[in-house]
C-alpha cells in the first residue's frame, strides 16, 4: 500500500474537514465540479482546460471514495494511522501476547524505554477486533492483522501493538 507520498489528503482534495458529513462533503465535491468540469473549459487555452482536467480527476476520486461508508471508513482508519506515525515516531511493534495484562484494571501495558508505559484497554482491543472482524475477507487477503497505535504516557514515544486472535483474558 502507498498512504505516503502519492496520495494527497482526500478531505484536503475537496477544501473539506474530515469531520464533515457526507452531504457537506457532497455539496463541496458538487460545488468544485461546477468549477472544474471539463465541459466548463472548453474555451480555455489547452494547460488550463488539462490542469481543469486533472483537478476535476482529483475531486471526482476523492468523492468516490469519501461517498462510500465502508471506504470512506476505511481511509479514515489509514489517515489517521498515517497523521499519528508522523506525529509520534513509531518505535516498534508490540505483540499484544507480550504485554503484560491488568486483571484488575483491565488493560495491557508495555514498559517504554523512558520507564513510562505504553497502555491499551480491554475494550480498545475489543472494539479494533471487531471492527477489522467485520472486513475479515477483505484483511486476510491484505494480509493484515488487527492492531492500533498506542503512545507511551510519559514520553512522545508510540509503538504498533497487534494481535491476531483476541487473546483469553
Ligand atoms: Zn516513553
């Protein structure tokens, strides 16, 4: 998968916000089509009707994927991986297995170089096992496993914790 340098921010694509509803985000991507509909630049010289072109491209695939739920959540859960890892660095990556688990609290830590800790909740794990569960099919052809970016609470430090079973508890 490329998230990095060749995929510019959808939201940023259609002048939105990524909290911003379907229909607002709908009306944005009509409004910029208004604009940039290669119909509209037929009386523009050649770069201004390709450079019209290529931005109407840009919206149209940035709408098609933030108009569909299930992509638009999908890239939602990508970006928002993608913001945190150039946020924090990620150290590395933790098996959920190797945390040390909290019967009373309920949650897992991992001790970070700093002798902070990096900690997840029970229900953080549950609600990420069933969330990839949901596009199962989908994951075990990616290759993917289930996981979330966890930061250290004493330090800028993060690490990627993943499980692929949910573990007994
Ligand atoms: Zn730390």
């Amino acid at each position: 998968m490329c998230a990095s340098s060749c995929e510019k921010d959808l939201y940023a694509v259609l002048g939105a916000n990524p909290s911003e509803s379907t229909e607002e985000l709908r009306h944005r991507y009509q409004q910029l089509v208004l604009k940039c509909h290669p119909d509209r630049l037929s009386g523009h010289s050649s770069s201004e009707a390709e450079m019209g072109l290529k931005r109407f491209l840009e919206v149209d695939a940035a709408w098609k994927i933030l108009s569909d739920e299930n992509k638009r959540r999908d890239y939602d859960l990508l970006r928002r991986a993608h913001d945190l890892k150039q946020d924090w660095p990620v150290d590395s990556t933790v098996f959920l297995e190797d945390m040390i688990w909290n019967n009373d609290e309920r949650l897992y830590t991992h001790c970070c170089r700093c002798g902070g800790a990096f900690i997840i909740d029970e229900e953080e794990v549950q609600e990420e096992t069933l969330r990839s569960s949901s596009q199962e099919e989908e994951q075990t052809t990616r290759g993917q496993s289930k996981g979330v970016i966890v930061c250290c609470d004493t330090c800028s430090l993060s690490v990627y914790v993943t499980w692929t079973n949910l573990p007994q508890s």
